[in-house]
C-alpha cells in the first residue's frame, strides 16, 4: 500500500519539482553563458556560478532517479536542497 501511494504522489511530485526544474534550467543556462564569457575574457572562471549549476546537477539527478522508481527520496521542494554530488570535488 506504501509503494502505491508513493506511486500516485509522483504525479503532483512530479509536476511541481519540473516546473521549478525547468524554470531552474534556463537560469543556469545564463548563468553558464555569463561564465564562459567571463572566463573567456578574464582568463579566470566564476567559481560561484560553477558551484549554483553543480547544485542544479545535483537537483536534476535527484529527480530523475526519483521519477524513474530508482529512489524514493523526493526532490526539491519536497525535499531539503542538497548542495553537492559530485565525487570530483577538490
């Protein structure tokens, strides 16, 4: 009974985190554009603006894990924003 209501509240889930993910896209999307240039010109990259679009990443795999039933863990914001996933971190 638990995994069928876990399964109809990935509807809603579902709707709302991909409308603040798709919103969230395009503003990354700036955000990679203004560091290229930035990093272009300056010959140093934004680390900041590096660091919101890892978040994003973190976030879009979040999820997609969650709606593909490869995790239960609800994403953002139904969930607590996690900061980092990435392994390669210095």
């Amino acid at each position: 009974m638990k995994e069928r209501k876990e399964t109809l509240m990935r509807i809603p889930i579902g709707i709302v985190s991909g409308i603040v993910m798709g919103v969230w896209a395009y503003f990354v999307l700036v955000l990679g554009i203004v560091n290229f240039f930035y990093t272009l010109f300056k010959a140093k990259r934004m680390k900041n603006l590096a660091d919101m679009s890892e978040i994003w990443n973190t976030q879009q795999y979040i999820f997609y894990r969650y709606m593909i039933f490869e995790s239960n863990q609800r994403p953002f914001p139904f969930k607590s924003l996690q900061k980092k996933m990435s392994k390669f971190q210095k």
